[in-house]
C-alpha cells in the first residue's frame, strides 16, 4: 500500500493503514502457492457437534438480532466456562458481554476507557492490533519489551512505563507471537503496577487452553485486588477452532461490562445470532476436549521446532499459542521482513516478520513466527522444504 492509495485516510490511522501482515502473507501464500505458516488459523474445522449446532440454529429460529449483551444461552455458558477452568465467578446477566470475537472485544475496550491524553502500557512484541486500536481511541502506547530467550519482562522497566496518565495495561496470555504463558508471580507485579496507579488491566486471553508442558494459563482477574479492575476477553475462535465464527467475550465488573457495551454497540451492535448457541455447545464440551486440544497442539510444536532447529534457525520453545519463534541468524541474515518476503522463492514456504509487531525495528528484526496450528502432514512437509534452506 504506498501513500497515494490511503490519501483518503485521517492521519490517526494512516501508519496502520495498510494490509495486516497477517493477510498480506496469506495471500502471498496464495499466489505463490506457498506452504502458509504464517496467520495463524487451524487448516481443519472444530468438533462438528458444534457446527451441527451452528446448522440447528438457524434453522430454529436464532437469526435476528440477539440481546445487546448476547443470547442468554452463551452468557451463562461462558460464566460456566470460568468458573469450571479458572475459578472466576461472574454473574451472566451483568458481567459478561458477547463481542464480534476478541478483537472487538479489544477496540471497545480501548475505545470506552481511553482518550487523548491517556496512555495505554503494553508489551513488545504486540499483536498487530494493539496499537492500532490505542491510536483510534486517541490515546498513547508505552511499550515494555519481552526480552530473548525466555520472553522475561524487566519489572523495572515495567515499573518506569506506568504514571500519572496511565489509564490501561493492556496484556495478552498467552502471548501472540512469543508464545510465552505469563507466571502468577509475574502477573502479580503486573497487578500491584495496576492497583497502585489505579489503573484498568484489559487482558486478551484467546490462547488460554493451549498451553504446553508444565505451563498453565492464570487469568491476571484471578490476582490480588484484580477482579474488580480486569476486563477479561477470550473469544471461541482458537479453543474451538472456528477462527471465522468471530464469537468473542469480555468478563468483568458490570460498570465495566457497561462502558465496554457503549463501545461495542456503535461498532457492530450485535453479532453472530446463529454461532452464539453453537458456541454455548462447544463451551460446554467435557474436560479431554480442551486437554486433547493442548496436547495435540503440543506434539504439533515439537514436530516444528525441531524441524526448524535441524533446518538451522535458532528457535524459542514457545510455552503456550500457535506460534513459534525462530531467530534467522543462523543464515547470515539479519533481515526477517526481507526472509519472509523471499521464503515462498525459496523454499516454499509462508512466514511473519516479528518487525512489524514491534516498534523497536532492530529488536525485531532476526525473528519470524511460523504457525504450529497446521496439520502435521503439512508441517512434514513445511520443515522438509526448509531444511533445503542454505545461508
Ligand atoms: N491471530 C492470528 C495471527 O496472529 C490471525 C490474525 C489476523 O489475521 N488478524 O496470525
């Protein structure tokens, strides 16, 4: 996209303006034929007793506007969803909100609780979204770098990003694209940062059962002094892989609940009649459908990580998400953006540059992301491809 095409477009947006690297390596993919390891979204469907759902439905009747906060079905299938995993106690009929999946979820949380003047702290790398949506809600990022091997922030550094204007920490874990699971010693300094500076934790959590080894995931709500100033968001689209179904929720206090509604319903209004009680379905799910999930995910990581190690990346054992890490050092580059662009020439293959998912440029420059959320025949194939690669 250069210049002239977004002459249109107001100056706040201008610098995310352009296609998502995310659908710009996906139609890459597409046009060359490539191997796509690059967005992250599953190549096979979610359990069809959900679709089946999807398909009863509409069929009976579920196709016109459901209520604001969401079909009643949903809500209490998602209050049922945090209590039974993660102990958090939420009423469904004033503290939990359906969304247009997590993203939206996101903007208007933003959007309700930041202004100009307001700064937002998240962490580096980010997903694409993060810092787009801080611009739209006029307010300001404070970043706080993930530092290599282990993704460990600096509580320092942390410390030094929160002040007086401070209005949102913004957290996403487990993390996209480091794959790194946040510890509760870790949330811990993150929620006395909040809680001293008053300030709004609003976490992305829709990598929340896909999690590996010994490694869990603990909602940052679930801390000291936390559940009263915590938007919760996760959305169905990654625990039931249905990535385009967009069913997403926010899980908070109902004042909170009720500045996020404000946002939400002049951006999309309602959404999603049919998939509401289908996803209700899949919530429903027992225990081995999301502990199946994780492993299955789990073998799929290793088959990447160590295709990738042979091939000659050096690579970051991701705790938890779809994603892994891989630094490009090992060929003599020190370009990712300019790897990804040639890696469909050269070997077959689609991956994301991490530099666009940081505003250090030169901290994200030696790191793609590749998705792990492939078939594993296609993984085969994807590390076979790679392992041609030479310096
Ligand atoms: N969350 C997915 C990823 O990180 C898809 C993102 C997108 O396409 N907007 O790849």
């Amino acid at each position: 996209m250069t210049g002239e095409d977004l002459r249109h477009l107001c100056d706040r947006l201008k610098p995310f303006g352009g296609a998502s690297v995310f659908a710009e390596m996906s139609a890459l993919a597409v046009r060359t034929g490539a191997i796509n390891l690059g967005q992250g979204f599953p190549d096979v469907d979610g359990p069809t007793a959900v679709s089946e759902a999807a398909v009863d439905a509409i069929r009976g009747g579920f196709n016109q506007y459901p209520p604001g906060i969401g079909h009643p079905v949903l809500r209490h299938a998602v209050a049922e969803h945090q209590q039974r995993f993660w102990g958090l106690e939420f009423d469904p009929d004033s503290e939990v909100l359906i969304t247009a999946g997590a993203t939206e979820a996101i903007t208007a949380s933003l959007l309700a609780l930041t202004g100009p003047g307001d700064e937002v702290v998240t962490f580096e790398p980010y997903f694409d979204i993060y810092p787009a949506d801080i611009a739209l809600a006029g307010a300001t990022r404070r970043l706080v770098q993930l530092h290599p091997p282990d993704y460990s922030f600096d509580p320092d550094e942390l410390a030094a990003a929160f002040g007086s204007r401070t209005r949102v920490l913004l957290l996403n874990s487990p993390h996209n694209p480091t794959g790194k699971v946040f510890t509760a010693e870790e949330l811990d300094v993150i929620a006395r940062l909040c809680v001293q500076h008053d300030v709004i934790a609003v976490t992305d959590e829709v990598y929340e059962h896909l999690t590996f080894d010994h490694n869990v995931h603990v909602p940052i709500a679930t801390r000291p002094g936390m559940a009263e100033r915590t938007v919760t968001i996760s959305s169905a689209g990654k625990t039931l892989s249905f990535t385009g179904w967009k069913i997403g929720w926010v899980c908070a206090s109902p004042l909170l609940v009720k500045a996020v509604q404000a946002a939400k319903q002049l951006l999309t209004f309602v959404n999603g009649g049919p998939f509401q009680p289908a996803v209700a379905v899949g919530l429903g799910l027992g225990d081995e459908y999301f502990s199946d999930l994780a492993a299955d995910l789990q073998a799929r990581r290793d088959l990447l990580c160590d295709g990738l190690s042979a091939a000659g990346f050096k690579v970051a054992v991701p705790q938890g998400t779809y994603f892994v890490i891989a630094n490009v050092s090992g060929f003599g580059e020190t370009d990712g953006l300019e790897f990804c662009r040639s890696l469909p020439q050269r070997c077959g293959v689609v991956a994301v540059p991490v530099e666009v998912l940081c505003d250090d440029k030169a901290f994200g420059s030696p790191l793609v992301r590749f998705a792990a959320c492939k078939r594993p025949e296609v993984l085969e194939q994807a590390v076979e491809r790679l392992a041609s690669l030479t310096p």
